[in-house]
C-alpha cells in the first residue's frame, strides 16, 4: 500500500497530534469505510446515531512497537492511535455508529470471521447492519522473519496456490472494508449471505499450525445442511489457498469431499484462490477474498488465478477433474458462491452467497430528462464521477 502517510485530519475531525500517532491501519480503515458506505449508496451522515456495528479483523500493530521503543519519546496518544480495539472503536466514534464494536484475532480467518460476527448480530438484532472490515500492514521485516522460519513463507516469493510446486505463501498488505445491511433495505446488492459459520481443530498431533482438513469438511457439511442447499449445486468456491505443502492438500480435500460426493465431470467445481495474484493479507484476506468474488459477480467474470501450471497431486480432486483451478477469465453466471477461510492456528470460516441478479433487462429509455447530482471536494472529482454517469446513462444497476 502506498503513500501511508497521507491522511485528511480536517475530513475525519482528528487533531494533527493523534492522526500522527495513529497506526497507518487505524486511518485507512476510517476511509475504506466511507468508501463501503458510498458505493453502497448510503449517506454517512444519515447513519450517525443509529444501530451500526464495526467488525475488523486485524492481528497486529507494528507502529505501535515503533512509537513506544524509547520510553523518554513515548507519545501521549499511541494507546489510542495502535490499540486494535480502537481500530474498530474509532470508526464508530468517527462515523457516531452505536452498535456493537470490536477487533476480532483469529489469524489469516480474522476477518472473515468478523462477517460471522456481524451476521449473527444482525440475525439477534444487536445492530441494523454493520461494517466489516480487515487490515494487515508490513513494516517490521522481523515479524516476516518468524514466518520464514516457521516455513511457511516461499523462497520464490508467490503463492503457488494448489500447484505442485507449492512451497509456502507471500506476505502482503491490505486495508478493505464492506458495508452489509439485511437485503430488503439495501439499495446496491451484490450477494446475498445465505449462512456463515465457524468451528476449531482443536488438538492436533502435528502442531498448533498443521490445520485440520477433516474439521474443514465438517464446517462445510454443516453450514450447507443448516442452510438446505446441496454443495454440488455450488458453482464456484473462492478458496483460502495460501500455497503451502501441507495447506492447500488439507482444504483441496476438504472440498472435494463437500462438494464433489455428486458432481458431474463435465461440470467441475470452479476454484480460485485471490492470494495467487495478491499473495496472503493474514487477517485481511477474508474481506479482500470477498471482494474479488463481489466484483466478479459484478462483472460477471471470474479472473483468472497465477502460478498454476501443474495440479498438486496430493489433491486427487484436481488430478482426476472434479476440481478447476481458473486459468482463464471465466464466466460467472450467478449461482451458490463458497468462500473458504482459516487461520495458522486453527480457527475455520466457511460463507455460502448467492450471487445477485443483474442480468435484469434495462427498461425502456425514459421519455423525460434523468437529473444526476453529485457534490466532491474537489473539481476533478465532481468531473471523474459525472463522466462514470454519462458513461452509464443506460445501466438502471448503475
């Protein structure tokens, strides 16, 4: 992510002292909420007040160890610029959100499991609607060292997601936010969250980090019989596939077994894996999965993924074709949608979506003049948007 310094104190009301102690994470989160917000179509300041949750999935602050290391410099303001709590806490002082706010750590599923959590508080009625957000930010080369390690980061620097030649993950940043409101309200749909669940490995004889494929399996049966749908009717799973030896083998598995118990194979179960061509945001990769699924619903193509030339044959589904890995843009009609997440120590999230309509014919062209407004900060801002609008003067979606 680039430009981490820069920051608009005056838009968001925080005194140049704070904004400077503030974690880079704290202040983007602040504008990829608006962000979610807008493209949601809602006005900000017609939620102030009201019964908006913050879910972010986060694991670390690495500007508050910098900003602390000499107690004669300490600042005033780090406990509230780097505590992760306030990474959520702050968007709902910020944005006057009244619902319940919180950072959720369970590794690489962190924020995925945030979506859990502010699903089921909107289905217990604690919040109205909620966003859920992620973020991960490298600057300490230690903390990339404990993953080298560990072995699970590649020496080719990529993820090799579901390839042979596997060999570990590449560590990357992302800052992402998404707005979710019950679909009756919602004004721009892009799916819709039929169930999300989570579960543990619990012990394992191998380690704390060596996840757990059978568990993996029983999430998806679970959420899948909850929710009355048959697996092999899903047409598409957005995998975690970070690329590690023992990873990738564990979930292929997992899924082959959910998913292909029935399946024709001239009908495979389409698989992607968004790490290959950004590599793993750890706590951040659920929202960013998420996104690349809402925008292939959108675009109605599914990308291809990178570094996929030979399947692992530790995944006999890929060696005998009841799973394919996308290689090429593909075609995402709509339908059931999987998205599949876990963390290095054991913590499963599975999301069941199905996409949205847009395939909805444009009515006829209005006899009368349509009127766009719009109001930015600056010109070329008004300009940018407005041309979009032209653009799209026939899109009744857009």
């Amino acid at each position: 992510i680039k430009d981490l310094k820069k920051f608009d104190t005056n838009f968001f009301s925080i005194p140049h002292k704070q904004a400077n102690c503030m974690d880079p994470q704290g202040r983007l989160l602040l504008e990829v909420t608006w962000e979610a917000l807008i493209d949601a179509g809602v006005n900000p300041a017609e939620l102030r007040g009201s019964n908006v949750g913050v879910f972010v999935g986060t694991s670390h602050s690495e500007t508050h160890d910098v900003l602390t290391s000499d107690p004669d410099t300490v600042p005033a303001y780090a406990l509230t610029g780097c505590a992760r709590s306030v990474f959520a806490n702050r968007i709902s002082f910020v944005y006057d959100f009244r619902g319940p706010s919180f950072a959720v750590d369970t590794a690489c599923s962190s924020s995925m499991l945030a979506l859990q959590l502010a699903v089921d508080a909107i289905r217990n009625g604690q919040c109205d609607s909620a966003i859920v957000a992620g973020s991960q930010i490298n600057l300490a080369p230690t903390n990339s060292l404990q993953f080298l390690r560990l072995t699970m980061l590649s020496p080719q620097g990529k993820c090799q997601s579901f390839d042979e030649s596997g060999d570990g993950y590449c560590r990357a940043e992302a800052v992402a936010a998404i707005f979710i409101q019950k679909k009756d309200v919602a004004k721009r749909l892009y799916s819709t969250i039929l169930h999300i669940k989570s579960n543990t490995d619990g012990y394992k004889e191998l380690g704390l980090t060596y996840p757990a494929g059978e568990r993996q399996a029983a999430l998806l049966e679970e959420i899948y019989t909850e929710a009355g749908i048959d697996p092999n009717q899903v047409y598409y799973v957005e995998a975690h596939g970070t690329g590690t030896k023992v990873g990738d083998p564990q979930e292929g598995n997992a899924i082959a077994k959910v998913f292909c118990s029935n399946r024709s194979l001239d009908s495979p179960l389409l698989l992607g894996m968004v790490k290959s061509n950004m590599g793993h945001s750890e706590p951040a990769s659920g929202v960013c999965a998420l996104a690349k699924v809402m925008l292939a619903i959108e675009r109605q193509t599914i990308p291809p993924n990178l570094h996929f030339k030979t399947p692992n044959q530790n995944i006999p589904g890929l060696v005998d074709g009841r799973l394919k890995v996308i290689t090429e843009p593909t075609p995402l009609p709509g339908g059931l949608i999987g998205v599949n997440s876990f963390g290095f120590g054991g913590s499963n999230t599975h999301v069941a979506l199905r996409a949205a309509d847009h395939q909805t014919p444009v009515p006829e062209k209005s006899a009368f003049t349509r009127i766009v407004t719009y109001s930015g900060r600056t010109a070329e801002a008004v300009d940018h948007v407005l041309d979009k609008a032209e653009q799209h003067k026939d899109n009744a979606h857009f």
